[in-house]
C-alpha cells in the first residue's frame, strides 16, 4: 500500500488526535486543520486512504474513522506496534456508550493482540459471564457494530442498561444468555428496544 504524501499527513493526523482527544476527528475537524476549501476535499482524502486499506469508515457517525495501520506506515509495518483503546468504565444512563464522560484512559495493546480489531475496552461489572472466561473487573474487547450471529457475545443496550451476553437466536426468539447457572437468561421483546452496540472480540485481565 502506497500512500501519497497528504494522505500519510492526513493519516498523521488522524491517529495523533485519536492518541490526543481519545476520539476521531470529524471532517470538519480536518477540513480546519488542512485549510481544506470544504469538508467534501477531506472526504475524498478519506475515502482514498479507505481504498487503500488504511483506515475504516463507520457509517451513521461524524467520528467513525477507524486507523488500520500505525503513523507512517505503508501497511507493512509490525504488527505488534501500539494500538490505542478508549476504555469505557461506567456508563452514564441514556447515554451513547462511547460518550466522551464514560471514558475513563486510553490503554495501549499490541495492534496484533486481537482479530478482529476491537474499537474500544469495557469494564466488566459482574459474574454473569464466568463461565465463558469473562470475570468481573476484566476488560472486555469490543468491535462497534450494530448487528452479530447466534452465539456470539455481544454487548446490548436495554433502555438505561448495558449487558454482556451470549446471543442465541431460538426459533423465533432472541436470547441473552448468560454463562453462569446462577444468572437467568433473557428473552428479548420489541418492547425491549434492544440495540447491539458491539461484539466481543478478547479479554484483557489485570494482575
């Protein structure tokens, strides 16, 4: 993958104020730091370098722009250099779980360390989970997405709660199951308004 030199700038940038702010910048946001003459020259930039493969567009969001290669990189660059999280600690009721008052540091990991690349870490408060390896006070790898498959742990907005489960999907119903016999498992109604904010991809424990 080669990038031209604005792209690398850009790309630069991106990952400097991801480090900085905690968050992605917007294309205003670069659009003002590049003295672009609109937001539409920074989206062309943008969606160049996602042609490449060097960053991820998250549809639906001013912020979605996830790096996939460190600053300077041409893509072929070690794959154990620092990634850089954000970690959600409690969060805050009605609120986007990525709001800027429910984080709590940025926490660096291998870039390798988990496939695919999570977009945030969440504290586990808990023990519904044991028994499929997540404990309470772990932190919880999460890929952003709006959609997951049967059995796979998800991470699920319930009006003011959000709860890690297994989703399992039983003829016509769709489960929260939980991995520890202590805890009952949840059926989920349309009244519920369930949303999936996430999947978890790993689980980083701290001695």
């Amino acid at each position: 993958m080669e990038l031209s030199p604005r792209q690398s700038e850009i790309l630069d940038y991106i990952i400097r104020f991801i480090r900085e702010e905690g968050w992605p910048p917007t294309r205003a946001e670069i659009t003002e730091y590049f003295g672009f003459a609109s937001p539409n020259a920074a989206q062309c930039h943008l969606k160049a370098l996602a042609g490449k493969g060097a960053i991820r567009i998250e549809s639906g969001t001013a912020r979605g722009i996830v790096p996939l290669c460190g600053p300077g990189d041409d893509g072929s660059a070690d794959p154990t250099t620092a990634l850089s999280l954000p970690l959600i600690g409690q969060v805050a009721a009605g609120s986007p779980i990525l709001a800027i008052e429910n984080r709590e540091e940025q926490v660096s990991v291998p870039r390798n360390l988990f496939r695919p690349v999570p977009d945030y870490l969440l504290r586990v408060r808990g023990e519904s989970m044991i028994d499929a390896g997540i404990e309470d006070g772990d932190l919880l790898a999460v890929q952003r997405t709006a959609t997951a498959s049967h059995g796979q742990i998800v991470v699920v907005r319930i009006g003011d709660e959000v709860t890690v489960k297994r989703l399992r999907r039983r003829g016509r119903g769709v489960w929260l199951e939980a991995a520890n016999p202590e805890f009952a498992d949840r059926q989920l109604t349309a009244a519920d308004g369930a949303v999936i904010e996430g999947r978890a991809v790993g689980v980083i424990r701290r001695l």
